[in-house]
C-alpha cells in the first residue's frame, strides 16, 4: 500500500496543476511599426563637406516604418496571469534626410556652394528575427478582455544595410567601408511591452488588437564604429546607438484547451 502513495502523489499533483491551466493558446500576430535608431553618430557620413562644422552635424531623422510578423504562443497560469512567447520576423531601422551647406567634392564631381545646400541621405536597414518572453495579464468579459504583456526579448539579427547619397550619388566613406557583420552586432537585446483588446468570436477563437513597443538597451554598432574616433560636434565621446519600434498589433488566436468549472476541457471542432 505505502509504494502506491508516491504514485498518487505525483498523480494528484499532475491533476492539481492542469486544473491549474486556464488555457492554452496559439496564434499568428503582425505589427505596423514607426522605427528609431536612437543617438547617432556621423561615422565621417560628411567628410566631403568642405565646412568643418558640416563634417561634424548629425543628420535630421526621417520618419521610418517597418513591421513584423509571426508566431504567438500563450499559456494561462491562472485566471488573470500567464506568459506569452513569439517567434517574428522583424524590419526595422531608420532613416535620415537633411541639406548641408556646400561644397561637398564626391568622386561624380563638386557640388553646392557656401550660399547652396547639399542633399544627403543616409538609409539603415536592420532585420531580425526576434523573440520576446514576456508575462501577460488579462482582466475582462467572455466576449472582451483588457491585455497587457512585459518582458525581455531577444533579436537574432539576419540582415543589415546601410546606403548614404550626396548630391543623388551614392557614397561609400572609407569610414564605413566594412561589411555588415562589422558595422552592426548580430543580436539584439531590450524590453518588448504590448497592451490592448482581446475579442472572442467564440469560446475558442478570438482577435488581438493593440499597441506594440520594443526598447533596446544593447548598443548594435559594432567594434568598427566603435572604434572610429569620430562622432559630431553634440558629442565629443561615443554615443551607444539602440533600436526604438512602437506600432499597430492585430492577431488572431486559438484556444487548444481552456478551465471550465474546475475540469479542463480539450477543444474540440462543434458539431451541427
């Protein structure tokens, strides 16, 4: 008799936790973003410009968009609490667009002059694949529920770009002749904070609609940039750059398993 006791133990605990379960969810979400890479450096962008004050100024930010989309699984823990994990493909990066005073000297030629400015451009684009853990509260009806996630979140970077146009030419800097893999660091690291509406179509089924945040706390140039010795007339010493999103989120979910009246129940397609 006392050999059963262990089993039915762990039997009794196994039962207690799926109680527990207030359900188990699996889902496909997308984000609409405005992007930031926040405090640039000017990495010798300038260097053609003739006035030194040009070759040190940052450049204007651009507004920039991109987006993400992928994966969402969530478990509930309790009625109100539970954790949700994604698995997205992420574009984000940032843009710049300003006039200088001339001239500036390219290899197509010299352009502007003291009394005409000079178009630059400077294009960033970074993708990632990215995947947040974060904890998730719900508070609400059957039919509506407030949502709130937070948590850190982990980007695996797959591509990097970046293009800077003088006078509609492109340009390549000395400064910034390195491969992607040398300008910018291959992961990513920040908070990821979302908040909005859950509602059910049914028991089993429902949408998200909401509000998406990411901040980066982990410089992404790497040690090329890092190393160049030239910044802007703001900031005589290296400002670490981080990755900003804020946007859109919609998604639709699927409820596997769900509490109900103290049993768990396993869903299962409705019959006519």
């Amino acid at each position: 008799m006392k050999k059963h006791i262990p089993l039915a133990l762990c039997l009794a605990l196994v039962t207690s936790c799926l109680v527990a379960q207030q359900g188990f969810d699996l889902g496909l979400s997308g984000t609409v973003n405005s992007t930031w890479i926040l405090k640039q450096n000017n990495y010798g962008t300038l260097d053609p410009f003739a006035n030194a004050e040009v070759r040190q100024s940052e450049m204007a930010y651009k507004n920039t968009y991109g987006g993400n989309g992928g994966l969402t699984l969530g478990y509930d823990i309790t009625k109100h609490w539970g954790v949700q994990a994604e698995i997205q493909y992420n574009v984000t990066g940032q843009d710049y667009n300003d006039n200088f005073e001339g001239p500036a000297t390219i290899p197509q030629g010299t352009f502007g002059s003291i009394s005409q400015t000079v178009n630059v451009q400077r294009t960033v684009k970074l993708s990632y694949i990215q995947i947040p853990l974060m904890a998730k509260f719900v508070a609400g009806t059957d039919k509506y529920k407030f949502f709130a996630c937070l948590g850190p979140q982990l980007g695996i970077r797959t591509s990097a770009y970046q293009q800077v146009k003088i006078a509609g030419y492109v340009y390549v800097p000395d400064t910034l002749n390195f491969t992607a893999n040398q300008r910018f660091q291959s992961f990513d690291v920040g908070v990821a904070l979302q908040a909005g509406g859950q509602f059910y179509a049914t028991k089993h089924l429902y949408f998200d609609l909401g509000l998406s945040f990411y901040q980066g706390v982990y410089d992404i140039n790497g040690t090329v940039l890092r190393d160049l010795g030239w910044y802007d007339k703001n900031h005589l010493t290296y400002q670490k750059s981080y990755n900003f999103r804020g946007g859109l989120m919609i998604g639709i979910h699927y409820v596997f398993w769900h509490e109900r009246g103290g049993i768990l129940e396993i869903s299962k397609p409705e019959t006519k």
